[in-house]
C-alpha cells in the first residue's frame, strides 16, 4: 500500500511491459476537452501562477502514448483555440503546442521506459522548452518580460504528470477476476 492507495494494478501507471487496451477516440477528445476547460477556470493571485497548463500536459501525455492520434497537427490546432479563446499573440501557443507535440513523438518511446518521476523530469524539460517558447515570443511582440514566477505553473504540471498517467491509463487497464 502507498499513499493509502491499494497496490492494485488499476491504481498504479503500466510498466513497459504491460499490455494496455487502446484508448477509445471518445475518451481522448473529452479529456482534451476537460483539460482546456481547466485551463480557463477565473484563477487571480497565487491560484493562477500555480494553474498547471491542463491542456499542455494531456497533450503532451496523449502525444507520448498515442503519437499516431495526437501529433503535431493537433498540438497546432490546440494552441490555435488556446490563442484565440485567450487572446493572446496569434500562433504562439500554436507554434509552442506544436513543438511539444513534435518533442513527445520523437522522445515517446524513449520517455515510456522509465519509471514515472524520471518521466516527470522530461516532462519538466518538455514544458519549460514550451513555456520559453511563449515567453519568446511574447518578448518579441513587446510584451514586458514576466517575473520568474511565471515557472512556478511549470513545477505543478509535473506534480500532477504521476496521478494524470494513472488516471489517463485507468480506462486502458484490462480488467480480470482476480484485480
């Protein structure tokens, strides 16, 4: 038992060598969905510089363990919804989404071997390269540059990248009599 959760196999991330179902189609468009209606939850104060980008990282989840569904072009489109329904710079977080998305195929196969806080530790690397893109281009636009706060986001998507993989596994686990 960890964490007062049973060790069950439905309740931890599958290993390399388990075997999981496909995920349904349905399923990966609604937690999308659910992550970019998280995203836009009215946060002021500490709340909104500790948000988690939910939509960065269930994008970036679904682009390491689906990369033939999730890829490039809808880490794109992604960003282009984010863009507009936040107004923000057109196409930054288009090209940052984008870019995280390309990221998380290439590295997929190579980020699934290991355990889950050394997944956590590329996925870190992966939203910071991300996070500097935005702020890259906000700079350029002539925004005025953020305090270093800005990170703190970055620090509790990671957090999160342990219980997101369990949970986003969940539906895939085949069930037997004996779990």
């Amino acid at each position: 038992m960890r964490l007062g959760l049973p060790d069950s196999p439905l309740m931890r991330v599958a290993r390399p060598e388990d075997i999981l179902l496909p995920p349904k189609v349905w399923f990966v468009v609604v937690t999308l969905f659910v992550a970019f209606v998280a995203n836009l939850l009215p946060l002021s104060g500490v709340l909104l510089a500790l948000r988690p980008d939910f939509f960065a990282l269930v994008l970036l989840y679904w682009a390491i363990h689906q990369p033939r569904w999730i890829g490039v072009g809808a880490g794109w489109i992604c960003g282009l919804v984010t863009d507009v329904v936040e107004a923000n710079l057109f196409g930054q977080h288009a090209l940052a989404y984008a870019i995280l998305a390309f990221s998380a195929e290439y590295f997929h196969r190579r980020v699934l071997r290991f355990p889950l806080w050394q997944q956590s530790l590329h996925v870190f690397a992966l939203l910071v390269f991300t996070q500097i893109i935005v702020l890259v281009l906000r700079l350029m636009s002539g925004a005025a540059p953020p305090s270093p706060v800005f990170l703190l986001s970055t620090v509790t998507s990671v957090l999160l990248w342990p219980p997101l993989s369990v949970f986003l596994q969940w539906p895939q686990r085949v069930r037997s009599l004996t779990d």
